[in-house]
C-alpha cells in the first residue's frame, strides 16, 4: 500500500509533474542527486524529518478575544512511525492536525512534511498536496451518504486523470484490504459504525499517500470494533505508513510507537516520560 | 467516477429539492415559450389572412348593423333596412377610375327561407366571382352551381336538411338540385344554401336588390386606401370597409400583445432566477460540511464550483426540455380561445433557445452559490476538524 522510501522521489516528482511538487523540496532533491554518499544522507534526512514542526503558533480572532490553540509548537517525525497526539480539550490537538493537513494556515511557524513547506504552496497546489500526500481518517466518518462505499473510496481519484477502470479497480482493492470488499455497493446508511470506519480508511488509502491524518477514528466506535479498526492502523503502520493519530483514548496509545501529549497549545511531554498525573 | 456521477447521485438523493429546482425553471421556460408560441401563432394567423384576402373589400348599404364574419374575422355591420344596394350599385363600382385594380367583384344577396321546415339562409351570388373570392370555400363532392336551378348546400345546412348530392330541395316552390357540398368552415358559411344571384332575387321577392358587394382589390396597382376613397365616392349611400384595416388592427393588436409577452417574459427569466439562486445557495449551505470533506481530500475549489454548476445545468438541461413540452402544451390548449382560427407555430429555435434559456438562466443563477461553495473554508466546513 505505501510509497517506499526509496520510490519517494518518484513520488515528489510526479506530483510536481501535476503541480503539487513543493518548492522547498526542490533543494533537497537537488542535494540528493549529489554524490551517492551526500545523496543518502539527504535521504536519511528526509526520513528522519518527515513532518517537521518549527514554531507553530495558531491564534483564533473571532468576535470575542483571541485564543490561542498553539504557542510554539516544535516536532519532528520519523517517516514510518505511528505518532499518538493526546491531550485534554483545548489543548489543540485538532488544530494541530488541521494544520499539518493543510486545511489551516498557521499564525507563525512552519509545518514540512517529506521536504515540502506546506505552508509556501501556491495557490491550490495545498489541495493537491491533500489529494497526493494525505489521507483523512475523520472521526463521524465523514462518508457522503449518497455515494456507495465502494464510490466514496473512489472520491479522491474523481479529480485524477486515469481511466475510469483503474479507479475502480484501485477502490476494489482498497476496500478488499480492509476487509470490506463484500460491502462496496452498500450506501454508508447500511453500514455498521466499524464498517463505515473501514470505508473512511479505505478513501483515505485509496490514493497510497505516505502520510494519514486520523482525528479520534474510535471516538464513535465500541471497544470490540476499536481494537479491529487499530489493528488495522497498525497492519499498515506495519506496511511503512506514516500515521499520526488525535485522540482522547487512553486504551489505544499501546499502538503508537511514539505518543506526545499537549496542553495549552505546547508539546507538553512524550510517554512514558509524562508525569503519571499528566492528564490525558 | 467522475464529478458527473456525485452531481446525477445528488440530484437523485435530494429529489425533492431537485424538483423544486426543476420546476422552477420549468414553469418559467413553460411560460415564456407558451407565451412567444402564441404571439407567433397570432401574428402568423393575422399575416396569413392578409397574404389570403389581399385587399378586401366589401360594400355594405350604410344603414342599421348587424355583425358579419367574413373569413372568421369581424369586419364590422351590414346593413339592412331601408336603404339597399341594386344592380346600379355594382355599375357604379365598374365605373370608378381605379377599377383596373379591382380583381374580382362578388355581389351577394342574402335571405331567410324555409326549407324542409327549417329555417336557414340562402345566398344568391355569383357563383363563379363568389368561389374566386372566397378561396377557402372548397366543394367536396359535386360542383358550384351553373344554373337558376341549381344549389350548394353549407355543411351545417346539408346536414340539417339531410341532403346528398343530387337531391332535390323545394324553396318557395323552386325545386332545385344539390350540385355540390361545402365542406365545412366553421364559420356562418355552413349555415347557407347558395344559388344563382337571379334565381335568389326572383324568390325573394327582391329584383335587382343586393345585400352586399365583396370586391377584390389587386396588390400593387393601386393603393387600397385610393380604391377604398373612389368606391365611398361613387357610392354615397354605401358604407366601404377595407378588410386590410380590420387585419391591421388585429396586426397591431397582436404586436401590442407581443410586447406585453416580452415584458412577462422578462420578469418570469428574473422570478425564475431567483428561485434558482434561492434553491442552489440553500443546497450549498445544506451541503456545508460535505464540501468541507470534498475540500480535505484534494477536491480543488475549481472542482467544488464546477461540481454545483454540473448540478445545476443537469437540473436545467431537463427542466428546458420539460418546459418546451409544458408550454407547447398550454399553446395547443389556448390558442383555441384567443385566436379560433389560428395555427399553433412550430419553430424548431424555439425549442433551441428554450433549452439555451434554462441552461443559460440556470447556470448563471447558480455562479454565485457555486463560487461561494468553491471559497468555502474546508476547516469551518468540517468543524470539527
């Protein structure tokens, strides 16, 4: 299912092709292709600074007085781990993850993912780069509940230039690996709450993007269906995908292998470091 | 799957907010095809008249009216009473200077007989100048009569008497032979017998007396008005009506019709508009977060304003489409009753620019609510995100 790391180029390179390619990774690239010993240090690089946070800071200015989510948040993540972001209401964890999917321009700061400076897009390349680099997992789901299941994978492929055949095709399959496949013609109102969570997954799998943005995906799930539906988080953490996962379920983090914990907008601490009465 | 196939799956979801959007549309497109087709119908009704009578013109004895149909068109009174038209009369029409521009002259005589018990009218006339002039009569069966002996019977008449070709009916005890059968008018003609000018003359007791006299001017010798003046001149006692005038005003009548329906037109396009600005935008707001989702997973704003569009121009390609049919519809069952003779208009642009009309109205009224879908926030879309 995953990019590779060592197809990843490949991957940067066509979506430049389509517009997506990032400025700020043009100069990675262009170290890499160096000499080989230079070029797999940039490599490593990369892959040790696949999300890279610096400074970010997000201040809401509504009709009342600001608020500020996030002061000056910091993190870096290695590609292929499976990041746990925990923390209380309000600590802005779904700030964070709004703006590491490229739906909200930060305050301050800068956010990379893969060498590319989200943030210093043009235009609607940042929607490219959602429909190439990223996969939402929403917590409710979020299916369009006039689409089939086996539609709504197809959805991120509706904009795509391929034939029609091979975006079904790639849905089949999609929706075969997470063990839906018997289900595809069923609309989202026919299907369980762990089913529908797996169509969620399977649409944003459904484009093999290196990275999935996943906000509470258990939070509307029984405890029998939490642990399939991490299982499978964890079969394609397995499989070399990047996941950084929200959520407020202490029961869960023992699939991270990396879980922070925020509050008041700041990286607060990093299990197991965490005071035992850090509240979660 | 292509943006197409999220706009059909919604449209179908949403029925009725779909038919609404149709309907919309559809009522006004129905309305202003119904209302083009029926002007055009009248105009090319009132033409046609024009093109068939040319310059009629019938001569009536200036008297007490009474209401004459001539070609289903009202052309004021003929008189009657004291004061009639003779033999003298149509000598005097023969003697105008301008009577090289007058292409056939019909005088007529017109009375109530009693026939088998019924009572029904009976004309005398030229025969030959009376079917020259009046083309639309046409005999089924048989022929116009040649001799004092002979009669055509109207539909109405033929029916009521129950005459066939060949039959013999007795007026006033002159037996005459039904030589021909008129085929139906739908107009006063098919209440008529209509014989030989003298014969009619001899039993109605009215010697060289004429109830009128229909003249048919020739286009483009002389100006109908000028035929019109030296006919009032050679016959002071008569009144002249040019057919033309009473085409002309029904010309104008339509034409002030017609730009009474290009009013309405034009405020039924803005109403239906409206209800399709109204409706899209209520459908992108209901549509909110599901956009927002569109927007997370890569969908362009470009994608999202030409996804609503898509909606719109599929809802308004079918609501032209049902609209032509809808306002071809209402024309066939009204025009009857504005204009009895008239045809319904068929033009095949019509239905082109009804079509053109919905899409263009349609599309255009749903820009708005489609740009403003497109420039959605994708983070206050999902919230909760």
């Amino acid at each position: 299912m995953r990019a590779p790391v060592t197809e990843r180029d490949d991957r940067t390179a066509g979506a430049a092709a389509a517009g997506a390619a990032a400025e700020a990774g043009e100069a990675g690239r262009d170290a890499a292709a160096q000499t080989a010993p230079a070029g797999q240090a940039a490599v490593d690089e990369r892959a040790t600074r696949f999300i890279d946070v610096r400074g970010l800071e997000k201040t809401f200015s509504g009709n009342g007085a600001p608020v500020q989510a996030l002061r000056g948040l910091d993190l870096t993540v290695v590609e292929g781990s499976f990041l746990g972001v925990m923390g209380q209401s309000g600590s802005g964890k779904s700030t964070f993850l709004s703006i590491l999917g490229g739906l909200s321009h930060p305050t301050a700061g800068s956010i990379g993912v893969d060498g590319i400076d989200l943030y210093k897009l043009p235009g609607e390349r940042l929607a490219d780069f959602r429909r190439e680099y990223l996969g939402f997992v929403f917590q409710s789901f979020n299916l369009v509940p006039y689409l089939t299941a086996l539609e709504n994978v197809m959805l991120p492929l509706t904009v795509k230039r391929m034939p029609g055949a091979e975006k079904r095709e790639r849905a089949e399959s999609v929706l075969d690996h997470v063990g839906l496949a018997d289900r595809a013609g069923h609309l989202p109102g026919k299907l369980s709450g762990g089913e529908q969570e797996r169509a969620a997954i399977a649409r944003a799998l459904v484009n093999e993007p290196p990275l999935i943005l996943a906000d509470e995906p258990t939070g509307a799930l029984d405890s029998e269906t939490t642990v399939e539906i991490m299982d499978l988080f964890a079969r394609l953490n397995g499989e070399g995908m990047t996941i950084v996962m929200v959520t407020h379920n202490p029961e869960i983090k023992r699939y991270f292998d990396r879980t922070i914990v925020l509050r008041d907008g700041r990286l607060d601490c990093e299990l197991p470091a965490c005071a035992a009465e850090t509240p979660l | 799957m292509r943006l197409r196939t999220i706009a059909f799956s919604n449209l179908w979801r949403r029925k009725a907010r779909a038919a609404f959007l149709v309907a919309g549309i559809l009522i006004g497109v129905g309305t202003v095809v119904a209302l083009l087709s029926l002007t055009e119908s009248m105009t090319g009704q009132a033409q046609a008249t024009m093109q068939t009578y040319g310059a009629n013109i019938v001569v009536a004895p200036d008297g007490k009216d009474v209401g004459l149909s001539y070609g289903g068109m009202s052309i004021g009174g003929v008189s009657v009473g004291d004061k009639v038209l003779s033999q003298a009369d149509l000598e005097r029409i023969e003697s105008i200077p301008a009577r090289s521009a007058i292409s056939v002259l019909a005088p007529e005589l017109v009375g109530a007989v009693t026939a088998k018990g019924q009572r029904l009218l009976l004309m005398g006339a030229d025969p030959a100048a009376e079917f020259k002039l009046k083309n639309w009569w046409s005999v089924d069966t048989g022929r116009p009569p040649a001799n004092g002996h002979e009669v055509v019977a109207g539909a109405a008449a033929a029916k009521a008497l129950h005459l066939q070709m060949g039959d013999y009916v007795t007026i006033r005890g002159r037996r005459f032979t039904v030589t021909g059968l008129l085929r139906e008018t739908g107009g006063q003609d098919d209440q008529l017998l209509i014989a030989d000018l003298g014969a009619v003359q001899r039993i109605l007791g009215k010697p060289g007396q004429l109830t009128l006299i229909q003249v048919a001017a020739k286009y483009g010798v002389t100006p109908v008005d000028e035929v019109v003046r030296q006919l009032d001149a050679a016959l002071p006692q008569a009144k002249v009506t040019a057919m033309q005038e009473v085409v002309k005003s029904r010309l104008h009548a339509v034409d002030q019709f017609k730009g009474f329906s290009y009013a309405i037109v034009g405020v039924v396009i803005a109403i239906e508009a409206l209800v399709v600005f109204i409706t899209m935008m209520g459908s992108v707001n209901e549509r909110t977060h599901e956009i927002g989702v569109f927007r997370a997973i890569g969908f362009r704003r470009v994608h999202i304003t030409r996804l609503i569009l898509l909606e719109a121009v599929v809802a308004s390609l079918l609501a032209g489409v049902l609209g032509y049919v809808a306002g071809m519809a209402v024309t066939y069952a009204v025009l009857p009753a504005v204009a009895k003779e008239a045809q319904v208009a068929w033009m095949p642009l019509l239905a082109v620019a009804a079509i053109a009309l919905a899409v263009v109205t349609g599309g255009l009224a749903s820009l708005y609510p489609a740009l403003h879908a497109g420039k959605m926030d994708p983070t206050e879309a999902l919230r909760a995100l």
